[in-house]
C-alpha cells in the first residue's frame, strides 16, 4: 500500500497544483458562484443553508468522467459533506475546444456553458473537462472559484491507462478529490486550521506528503502503474478542519 501512495505521489508532482481565486473577467449569472475559491466552504460542508448538493460535469467529447470516478466522487463527499437531501451529478458534452486553457479561458467557457447554479436549498458545482493542456504544462486540474473546477481531460488521458501507467479512474478521483478539497476551503482557505499544518512554500496545501492535499497530488508525476486503484486520503489535520467547520 505505501508504495502505491507514494508512486501516486511522484507522478503527480510533475503536475503541481494550481489554485486559483476567481481573478479572471468573466461574471456569471449568479452572483453566488462568482466567488472567490474557499468562500463557500461553510456551504459546502454543513447544512444550515444547502441540504443538498448538485455537480454538473460538462466533457468536451472524449473526455467524459469514468462511471467509477463519479461513484468515488459522491463517496468521498458524502462522507464529508452533510447534504441529507443527497449529492446528485449529471455528466453532459459541450463543443471541443482543443487549446490550452488559463483560468481566464476556463472561465469563458463557464459562462458560455454552465446552466446549474446554487438556489433555493441546493448548492451547485460546476466541473470543465477540457480536451486541451494546461499552458504550464505541469497541472491536471485547478479550482478557480469557490464553485468551480477544471480537470484537463487530454493531460489525465495522456498520462493514465497505459502500460506502466496509473488507471485513469485513479488519476480522475486523485485530481477530482483534491480539487473539492479546495473547493471545501483546504488547507487554511476559508476552512480554519484546528493545528498549524499548511505548506506555506505551496500555497493552500497540507505539510504531509502522504495526504490527499499535498500540492503534487494533481499532477502526474508518479501515478504510473497499471491498474492501480488506491488514491490519497485526507489526513487527520484535514479531516478535523473539515469537521469543525461543519462536515461530517
């Protein structure tokens, strides 16, 4: 088992992850999705305001979320996020665009495509797809507003499902899960840290190199053996911050 997390690891330190808060010129319709990153990690844990929880995956074609990926993903919140009224995702394609992506470009295609936004008791996340890189050529994903995500479809493809390479079911639920850490305001993002652990040197990630939030976990650097099916968890640090800022 260690040496699967720590071969997950490497290969994703080649791709280090890339946090951004919502800087880009691109409004939305709703103004409580055009947030900065962590702004809603309340919302999202507890549910005083959102009883339930609505993620819409748009793909670009090819690029479409594996079925065992979602059912990760809604695990993995579910045992996080109190939302009694249930966490539901809806996977749909949108045109190709088949170039490298910045914040900014994400965000445009956001706007032009997104149609599920929080109201009444439903809290709604947004997840782009892309079938184009990253232009640093080193991240497979990004959280860039504090309902928004964006997952590079052709970088996780390239590096995933081959021979001597991770599943791509692992690499999708690594990069995804890390994402909606970030999205849930970690590490010291929105989400108070109950203990110092916050790799300062990296921004809004945690110090232990064994957890889901290090800052190589969404790269792809070291997922590289076939058929591997064990991702990173969030430590113990994480895990208490999430709770006392009203997860489960």
């Amino acid at each position: 088992m260690k040496k699967l997390l720590l071969f997950i690891a490497f290969v994703l330190f080649l791709f280090s992850c890339k946090k951004e808060s919502n800087t880009n010129p691109e409004t939305l319709p709703n103004s409580y999705s055009d947030q900065a990153l962590g702004k809603s990690a309340n919302d999202m844990l507890s549910d005083v305001k959102y009883t339930t929880l609505n993620i819409q995956v748009q793909y670009m074609p090819g690029y479409e979320l594996e079925a065992t990926t979602i059912t990760n993903l809604t695990t993995y919140l579910g045992s996080l996020c109190n939302k009694p009224g249930g966490i539901n995702i809806t996977q749909t394609q949108i045109a190709a665009n088949g170039n490298t992506f910045t914040v900014d470009s994400a965000a445009i295609t956001e706007r032009i495509n997104r149609t599920a936004y929080t109201s009444g008791n439903a809290i709604a996340v947004y997840i782009l797809v892309t079938d184009g890189f990253d232009t640093s050529l080193t991240t497979l994903g990004f959280a860039y507003r504090n309902t928004s995500i964006c997952l590079f479809g052709k970088d996780i493809f390239t590096n995933s499902g081959g021979i001597g390479q991770v599943s791509r079911v692992a690499l999708e639920t690594s990069v995804l899960e890390h994402e909606f850490g970030h999205i849930m305001g970690l590490v010291n993002l929105g989400t108070p840290m109950q203990v110092f652990h916050q790799d300062t040197v990296h921004g809004n990630h945690c110090n232990n190199t064994h957890c889901l939030m290090y800052y190589a976990i969404d790269t792809h650097t070291g997922l590289g053996m076939s058929g591997l099916n064990t991702v990173p968890v969030l430590d113990s640090n994480c895990l208490n911050d999430l709770h006392a800022n009203g997860g489960k």
